[in-house]
C-alpha cells in the first residue's frame, strides 16, 4: 500500500487537498493518506488527517508570532509523525511560511521521501532568494499559474504546470442564475482576524450605500459557523436602520458570486473565484501594520489580487490598509450599480485572467504526477 502524507494550512487548502486525494484514490489501486488539513479531507474514508485549519489560518508575521507556541508544537508533531509513518510521498499544499519549513526539516532527517509542492508558494512575490534552497528540498513543484514554470525551472527544480484547480471546482458550483440589480456582495474571507478587520468595514459601506440607494440588498457568506456568530455580531452592533438587512447565510459564497451584480472582497482565493465566476468586484486587504510595513519591504509586485497578476493591469480596484475603508468601497461599488457599461467592463477584464488558469482537470494531473513517484 502507498502512503502519502498532506500538509493543508487554510480552507481552500482543505478543498484542493480532499479533491486531490479523490483523484489520487482513482489512480492507485492502494493508498493511505496521513496529515493535517481540515474538515473536508478528514472525511474522506481512507484519510487519517488532523481538522487543524480553523486555527492554523492566521496570516502576517505579528500574527504568528502571537501563536508561536502552537505552531511550534504542531510543527515537532507532525515531523514526529512523518518519521513514525515514513510515507512515500509528503505532499505541501501551499502554506509557505509552515510548509517551507517542514520541506526543510524533512530532507534533511527523513532525506528518503519524496517531497512535493502542490500550489506552487508565491515567492516570485515576496522572496525570489528561497527559490534555490526550494529546488535543492524539494522533488517537484506542481505549479497553478503558467508564468511560474519558468521561474522554478531556471533554478533547476522540476516543475510541472497543472492548472488551477479552481478550474475544477468551481464546475459544480456552477448556477443556472440570473444575476439581481439591486444585490450586492460582502464577501470577509475565511480566517477570523480577516472578519474581524474587514466585515464592520463592509456593513458600513452598506450602510453608506443604501442610505444613497434604498433598493439596494446585501447578502453574505460565514465560511463556519464559528465566524456566522462573529458576523451576526458585528451586524447587530452596527445598528442599521430598521428598513435595511444584511442578509447572512451559512455558506453559500459561490452561489452569492453568481447572483450579485458585484461585491467587496478580501484579498485571497476568494477573488480568483469571483473572477472566475464573473462577479465584478473590489478587493480589501487589512493586517497587522507591523506585517504591512514588513511586507512592504519585501514584496516587489505591483497588484496583490491575483486576478489583476494574470491580467497584468488593474483590472479591480484594490484598496489597502488605509485605503481600506467604508467611503472607498461604497464609492467604488456605488459607481458599478450606476453604471453597467462598467460593471460589464469589469467583468468581461476578470473573465478574460480567469482564462488564463488553464483547462479542467487540474488536480488529475496533479494527482498522475504525484503517482509517478510512487511507482
């Protein structure tokens, strides 16, 4: 029996993991898989993964920080257990500060197992210096963006284009649906400290944009029902007026994509949906400001939505830390409910990056890569 061990750090990680095993399973005759993620690849039948994701999904480095000790302790956990299991493949699903880490640790005390990156780490944006250390850890990078290929392979570190495997998943998700005129989307993101920051300046931007427009509704989307109490929260402290709701609902981001005329969005995975879906948008984007003025320094690109990467302009509006704020979005949002020709602007730009992800059936090809290595 072959065994693989996954390391997923975030929900969209859990996602692309549990459907990456799920291929897997259809690819090899006798598998096991180990590892942590969350919910989703927990559950499937032949997995032995830890739920760790609703508190290992911080980000910035004063975040971490704050969490050292746990991180600390998950990190000697998980090598003991790697030691203990010694699977033939461990595969790292993005998470970079975490998994580069681990990548480290385990070639250099289990150097035997095959190490696999899937949802190749996005130092081409912030460290360009790690990619020689990476092509001497790892065995192969499987890489979601086509310009990445050639970054990894010039450091000489095998390096496959796969896709993305939202190209994938969101093939179910996919509606039938007419979008409403008057629907707006408010759309925090999945981590508790993006919700905290983000969702109050969502609601009052809302609040700002029904008061000049009172047909409009507003709809969002609690990633687990621990952050839908945290939203309930934030949305009965705001005190709206007696005619105006935010409608908040368990799940469902996906569907609100395809029913919104447009929405705000925290900076993620969440906007490569959105663009994919075809939902015009802006993107906010708060974290510590320790972490801001450090990742100032580091980071060299001009977007950070990935959506305005693969087009190579500003395709959305980004609105960052103190740009972040309630009369920018609904200034923003305001404009693309009065015009349409923009809104459709908007859209058919976000439409043409998705494009560029590449064709259905990422994670099989994924998954066929990672069988080689277990031949």
């Amino acid at each position: 029996m072959s065994s693989v061990y996954i390391v997923a750090g975030e929900v969209s990680g859990d996602t692309h993991g549990a459907w990456l095993m799920r291929a897997l399973e259809s690819q090899i005759d006798r598998v096991k898989f180990y590892g942590a993620g969350g919910p989703q690849m927990a559950q499937l039948e032949c997995s032995e993964t830890q739920d760790w994701v609703e508190d290992a999904a911080v980000m910035g480095i004063w975040e971490v920080l704050k969490h050292y000790s746990y991180f600390k302790d998950k990190f000697y956990q998980m090598l003991a257990e790697i030691k203990r299991v010694q699977p033939d493949v461990l595969v790292l699903i993005d998470y970079p500060g975490f998994n580069l880490r681990l990548a480290n640790k385990v070639r250099e005390q289990v150097p035997g197992i095959k190490i696999v990156y899937y949802i190749s780490p996005q130092v081409w944006a912030w460290n360009k210096k790690r990619i020689p250390k990476m092509a001497e850890v790892l065995d192969l990078m499987l890489c979601i963006f086509p310009f990445e290929k050639e970054i990894f392979e010039k450091a000489g570190l095998k390096t496959v284009f796969t896709g993305h495997p939202l190209v994938d998943e969101l093939e179910e998700k996919r509606e039938d649906c007419q979008r409403a005129d008057n629907l707006v989307a408010l759309l925090p993101g999945s981590r508790e400290r993006e919700v905290a920051r983000l969702f109050p300046l969502m609601v009052e931007a809302a609040r700002r944009m029904h008061a000049a427009k009172p047909g409009l509704k507003f709809e969002s989307a609690a990633a687990s029902e621990k952050l839908r109490v945290k939203m309930q929260q934030v949305i009965e402290e705001a005190k709206l007026p007696h005619e105006m709701q935010v409608e908040l609902k368990l799940g469902g981001s996906h569907s609100l994509m395809q029913r919104a005329s447009c929405g705000v969005i925290a900076s993620g995975t969440a906007t490569l949906e959105a663009a994919a879906l075809g939902m015009p948008y802006c993107l906010v984007y708060k974290i510590a400001w320790p972490t801001y003025l450090m990742a100032k320094v580091l980071v060299k690109i001009e977007f950070i939505g990935l959506a305005n990467i693969l087009a190579g302009k500003a395709v959305v509006k980004e609105f960052i830390q103190c740009e972040a704020d309630p009369c920018n979005v609904a200034t923003e949002l305001g404009l693309m409910m009065a015009q349409p020709k923009y809104r459709n602007e908007v859209q058919e730009n976000l439409l043409l990056a998705a494009s560029k992800l590449g064709e259905y059936g990422a994670h099989d090809r994924a998954a066929s890569e990672i069988a080689k290595l277990l031949v």
